[in-house]
C-alpha cells in the first residue's frame, strides 16, 4: 500500500472513531471484554493525545459476526426465520448508488465487498444509509439485502 493510501486510509478512520462503549454495543459485546480486546491486541485502536483508546469502523467491520453470534438463539430465530434463505452474511453498507427505478448497494463483509442491486424504492423503504450495518443475503444467483 503507497504511502498516500495509508494516509488517506488513516484520514477516513479518524473520522469515524468510536468510544470502545459504543463500539462494544456496535459488535454485541460487553464494555469488559471489548477493553480485553484491545489489551490483548485483538482490536487495533488509535488512541488520543489524552490516551483514551478510540476504534475505526474499518476495524469493527472485521468482528461484526460476533454481533450476530452472541444474539439468543430464540431471538435470531424470530429474526431471521422472516426469511427462508439461510446463506447470511452480515456487514456495513459503504456505497449506495441509487440511479432511476434501480439501486446499487455495496456491502463491506470482512475487508471483501459484496454488491447488490436491487429497487431504489427497497432503499427508501427501508431506509438505507451509508455506515448501517446490513445483511446480504444470498439465494442461488441473487443478493438481497435485509436492514437488521
């Protein structure tokens, strides 16, 4: 990665910082074991002059499956039996592209991106918004996307 890139990687993740207690609530986790995550270097953090820890979104993206891992099994079961697919991959939306009738929605799951396109009218319904976490779910040849 060029030298520019790094920089301006690192100016898009200052400005999306978050306070590891809403960055615990983000991923589903406690404030505890999200602090013995950055002890132990499993987060990576930036942290401020004063010395508070601070957490990119780019690096939360890396563990939102825990989110959707430590929900009850009851309560993921309400949520997801919505749906027949099973084939569910949770992420944060980093693009939307909405041009006439259609929509692009891009999704941002473990560094890789997934994108779908589907109605501009799905994207205002469910109110779709840069920086959401989403799921793609996937179905034989095609990507939905489903607000959670």
């Amino acid at each position: 990665m060029s030298d520019q890139a790094k920089s301006e990687r690192a100016r898009s993740d200052r400005a999306r910082l978050l306070r590891p207690r809403d960055a615990a609530k983000v991923l589903g986790i406690s404030y505890s074991t999200l602090k013995r995550w950055i002890h132990t270097r499993k987060l990576q953090t930036v942290q401020t002059q004063g010395g508070h820890h601070r957490i990119p979104e780019s690096e939360l993206d890396k563990h939102l499956y825990v989110a959707s891992r430590k929900t009850s099994l009851p309560r993921r079961r309400v949520e997801f039996r919505r749906i027949s697919a099973r084939n569910q991959l949770i992420g944060r939306i980093v693009d939307i592209k909405v041009d006439g009738i259609m929509a692009q929605v891009t999704l941002s799951i473990g560094g890789q991106k997934i994108t779908s396109v589907i109605t501009s009218d799905a994207v205002r319904e469910m109110r779709l918004e840069m920086g959401q976490v989403a799921a793609a779910l996937i179905k034989s040849t095609e990507v939905m996307i489903l607000r959670i």
